[in-house]
C-alpha cells in the first residue's frame, strides 16, 4: 500500500486507509480537499520498486555531509525542503538550528566558513526560501568563504508549470556561486554533493544544490563516496624563481614594509619574523586585523577606509610593500612610486589593482618563510622608527582621551575602550557595518582576539548571525557582535536562537537612532540630513522578554560594570548603550580627530 499527495494543497491519499488502490480511482476523481486532479498528486516515498532499501535520497545527502565534515545546518524548514530535514532528525549526527529568517541561516553558514575555513551549510525552501539567502550567500561569495546552500525545490514533475513556489533557482544562484546544480535523479546525489563541496572549498565560494522534493524521497542505498579518496585540498607553492626575484627586490630596498590581508590570516608568526628580519612594519587590511598582535611595536594597525591614520601615514617613505593575501582595492593609500612585491593564491588577484614588481603566486605561509630564510636581515632605520614611534604615541593618547571620557551622551571611543578592558584575550569578536564599524577597527587594539565582518558586500545584519555560528564553532571561547541599531534591527528576532540554543554570546548595540554611515555620506556628496532616523524599542527589554540578559546604559559611569556583567553572566546578553548622535568616526587619511568621514567600509581580499 501506498500513500499519495496533493501537490496543490498537501492532502494525502492512503491506500491503505482508503481501500481502494490510487491507480483504480477515476480519471476524473478530484482531491476531495481543494479539489485539484488525480494528476496533481506524487506518491510518497518515490518509486519503492525494492522493498528492501529503507533509505531515501535525503538520507544519503545528509550521510555524505556528515562524512564531508559538516556537523551543522543551519535554516528554516518546510514543504519542499521537509524530507532534508526529517533525514537530519532521524540520522543525529548533524545539528539542526533553526532561524527566525533565511538570512540569518545564510549569514551563519558564511561566517562559519570564514572562522573555521570548513564547509558551512544552510538549508531553505523553494520560492521565498531560497530569494532570503542571497544577501548572506553574497557574503560568502564576496568574501570567498565556502559554504553549501540545500535549496528545497517543487517536484521536478512540475518544474517549469509555474507551480506554487517554484522559481527558476539556478538561473538566480548561478551569478554569484561557483557550483550550481539540480539532484534530478537518485543517483546523482552522493556525487553532485561531493562536487558542490569540492568547488566550494576550492573556490572558496558557494555551491548551491537545488533538490526536488519528490526526488528526496526516492529510495537509495548508494555509498557514501569517501572524501579522503575523493576532496583534496592544498596551497600553491611558489616558485623558487619567483621567491629569487622578490629576494633581490627586498635586498636592494631600504625601507621595506608589509601589507597583510585575509589570505595570510593564519600566518601571524611568520609576518612577525619577517617583519623582524627586515625592520619592516606590518599593516593590515580589515580582515586581516588581529592577524599581527597590534600591540607590538612593529603593528602599524589596519591600512583602509576603516583603518587607522598612523598605518596611512607610517607607510609614507617606504621603498617597497610585500603585499601578502589580498587584492588591497584602496590603492590610492600606497605611496605613489613604491615598488611591490604581491603574494597570493590566486594568479589572476596579482596585479589586477596595482602595478606589481614581482608576482609571487602561492600560500602566503609557504612564501613568508621562504623570504624570510632566504633575505639578508636588514638594520633600524632610525629616523623612520622615530616617526613611526611618534605616529604610535599620537595614536595612544587619542585612545586614552577617549577611555577617559566620561561626557553624556556616551562617547563611542569610551565604548571600544571599556570593551577593550573586558575582552577576553582569545575572543572572537563579530562587527556588524555602520558607523561602529569605523570605530571599533580604528580603536580597537587586538592582543590575540579574531575579528571577523562583511569586508566586500558590506552588508548590514552580519554581526549577530556571525556570533551565534562562531559561538556553536567555539563553545568555549568568549564570543562578542558588536553592533549598531541599524544592523541589529534587521535581525534581532535572532537573538532568540542565541536564548533557544544556550550561547552565551555578548552583543553591544551602540544605539544612536540613526544611519550615522548615511550620515556622512549625504554630507559628503552634499545632499541634506533625510530618512535616516527612526525610534527604536528598548533593546535590553526585548533581550529579557527574549529569555537572555538585557542592559540599558545611558551613563557612562555605568558603562564598564554593565560590559563586565554581561560578559561574565554566562548568558545569551545584550548591552544597549545609547551614544552620541553628533560623535561620528573618521576615515583612513584624514586627521585622527576628523569626526566627518565616508568611503567604503571594506577591503577586497583572496
């Protein structure tokens, strides 16, 4: 006996409770529900020509997505996606975390491939499912974090009918992911997961994997393929004539220095030992900050538009730049004459945004040592370091008015300094886009902790899915999203998951009731102050009424006990801290009281 469903309204026909075999009803017998016709239904389960097999297409996705790595999905269920999630259900191994939107899902699987550099995966509906992952999907694509998008699908029976839900997914996906297919039939399944893994990784990027649902549920007992015998990931070596040519360049420069960006990430301890070798500083790009401990001496900060004045300045007089693992857009901030050595995995990044002297394609990590045992040690340059020093301590005095700063409304610097005090020395910490952005990245002085943000699409709502998926990567870390009212608005239904799933991540809202980044950007292009002010509810009761902590903090001197309570309350907690409206950062190369600034708030990198 069999079971069949209405495709138009869900009623299911059962064989066995009906009495009467599917196939001996009438041609023109009709869905007794909505109506629709016997041809409208699919029978469930697919085809069970063997009995034998107890496993379905669903089941065998999910199987291969346990053996690729994957031990998180994270989504909305529903009709065209249900036997995805019911194999996660009965299989176990993978947790399923539901969102309260499909970007919030897309958002965390994007920030789980960039703060473990393994897969992450969401999981959505056809139609409306599937459209609300693209801005979180656009992230990952622009910041080539890999990450596979499961996209529920109408029956395939009915695909290209204009059936309810159904939408054209590949030709929507394809523009931006690196892998886009549909599991058409069973046995596709296994090998069309393991390509979109493979090109996701190898991108990285995202792959998208379109499933019909009937197909889902068609019965197979393939075997799972075996990623060890089938996913090989590996960096470029450089060559050694390459690794000549910039040996000779960096010998015959005095004054060398070092950009660092996304693609040297992991590659702290060998910045710092050629740094040293050569007297070279070492800037960073947004998303390579806390790459470098910020507080060496040889720390120049981050080089961008959210970056610091002294990296902008400090670079200034320099011979040569070893630009490691970035495509570093903002070109107009490098000395004008420099010669520069490029280091990256991807031939076709060198170059495309600067003359280049030397290309050097490979793993920043396998080229930084190569340099670095292989160049002659070079001696101080006194009167460069001299500036830089002073460069440094200009830097610190500003940071230490602003710590002191007790005026009201509160000051955004006083904000970066009391968490500066409270962070834990191996936090991460997640940073949504505004004008907080600006701040924290000028501000902030890494000593150990990652920071992670939308760098290329720079998309407001990233902070509090990016902590939620770096809080269930690391549940022993310290987790903090630092946030403006405008990001955390767009999802801050979310913060529910943070209460439901037990993560005790910490998120600052530095509440000032407006688009301080539009703001400046009127300003700058001398439009007038409109349509970007708004009220907003009380932050901290909707954390309490949410079931985590809630704190409002309107005076400064309230300020430190309310940052050190919540992160210490082993609680999902948020702090909204109402800031001063007028108070707006500065961007890169304008003085560093400037409180007028625009720009960009992201730097491309591989």
């Amino acid at each position: 006996m069999a079971r069949f469903r209405c495709s138009v309204c869900n009623w299911v026909y059962d064989e066995e409770a009906e009495g009467t075999p599917f196939a001996d009803l009438p041609d023109d017998w009709t869905c007794p529900q909505c109506g629709a016709p016997k041809s409208a239904f699919v029978q469930e389960g697919g085809a069970k020509s063997d009995p034998g097999v107890e496993t379905n297409v669903a089941d065998r996705i999910i199987a291969q997505l346990y053996a690729l790595g994957v031990r998180t999905i994270y989504g909305i269920p529903g009709d065209s996606n249900l036997p995805i999630v019911d194999a996660i259900r009965r299989d176990e191994r993978i947790r399923f975390v539901l969102t309260r939107h499909e970007e919030t899902a897309a958002f965390m699987a994007s920030a789980h491939g960039k703060v473990t550099g393994e897969l992450g995966a969401c999981i959505a509906i056809a139609g409306p499912g599937s459209t609300n992952l693209v801005t979180g999907l656009m992230d990952a694509s622009a910041d080539r974090s890999p990450v596979l998008a499961l996209l529920g699908q109408v029956a395939e029976v009915y695909l290209g009918s204009e059936a309810f839900q159904e939408i054209d997914q590949l030709e929507l996906f394809h523009p931006f992911t690196v892998f886009s297919e549909t599991v058409a039939r069973p046995n596709q399944a296994l090998r069309l997961t393991l390509l979109a893994a493979k090109h996701a990784h190898r991108g990285p990027g995202v792959a998208a994997l379109s499933t019909p649902t009937d197909v889902l549920l068609e019965r197979t007992d393939e075997k799972v393929l075996d990623p060890g015998k089938r996913l090989f990931r590996g960096e470029p070596e450089p060559s050694e004539e390459e690794i000549a040519r910039a040996v000779s360049l960096i010998n015959e420069s005095p004054r060398v220095a070092i950009l660092a960006g996304w693609g040297a990430r992991d590659c702290g301890e060998e910045l710092v030992a050629l740094s040293g070798r050569l007297k070279a500083p070492i800037a960073t790009t947004s998303r390579a900050k806390g790459v470098v401990d910020e507080s060496l001496r040889e720390s120049l900060g981050v080089l961008g538009s959210i970056g610091t004045f002294r990296a902008a300045r400090a670079l200034q007089g320099s011979d040569l730049i070893i630009v490691a693992g970035t495509g570093f857009r903002h070109a107009n901030l490098i000395p004008k004459g420099v010669r520069m050595i490029q280091i990256d995995r991807d031939p076709s990044r060198i170059g495309r945004t600067f003359d280049v002297d030397v290309g050097v394609h490979g793993d920043a990590g396998a080229a930084l040592r190569a340099l670095t045992e292989r160049v002659r040690p070079k001696e101080e340059d006194a009167e460069r370091w001299t500036r830089i020093d002073s460069l440094r301590d200009e830097h610190q005095a500003l940071l230490a008015r602003e710590s002191a700063d007790m005026s009201t409304p509160i000051h955004p610097g006083l904000v970066i300094a009391t968490l500066q005090k409270h962070v834990a020395p191996d936090a991460i910490v997640t940073v949504d886009v505004g004008d907080h952005t600006y701040w924290f990245y000028k501000r902030f002085v890494c000593r150990g902790q990652r920071t992670y943000l939308s760098a290329n699409i720079a998309s407001m709502g990233f902070g509090l899915p990016a902590a939620l998926a770096a809080q269930l990567a690391y549940p022993d870390r310290q987790v903090v999203c630092l946030t403006g009212d405008g990001g955390f608005g767009m999802l801050m239904a979310d913060f529910t998951t943070a209460v439901r799933e037990e993560l005790p991540i910490t998120v600052i809202v530095m509440n000032d009731e407006r688009l301080k980044n539009i703001k400046k950007e009127q300003a700058r292009d001398g439009y007038p102050e409109f349509g970007i002010s708004f009220p907003n509810p009380d932050f901290a009761q909707f954390a309490e009424s949410s079931g985590g902590l809630g704190l409002r903090v309107e005076d400064p001197e309230l300020l430190d006990a309310a940052v050190a309570e919540a992160l210490s309350s082993g609680r999902p907690a948020l702090v909204d801290v109402v800031v001063d409206r007028e108070k707006m950062a500065a961007s890169a190369g304008r003085g560093v009281d400037d409180t007028s600034a625009g720009g960009d708030s992201a730097d491309e990198e591989a």
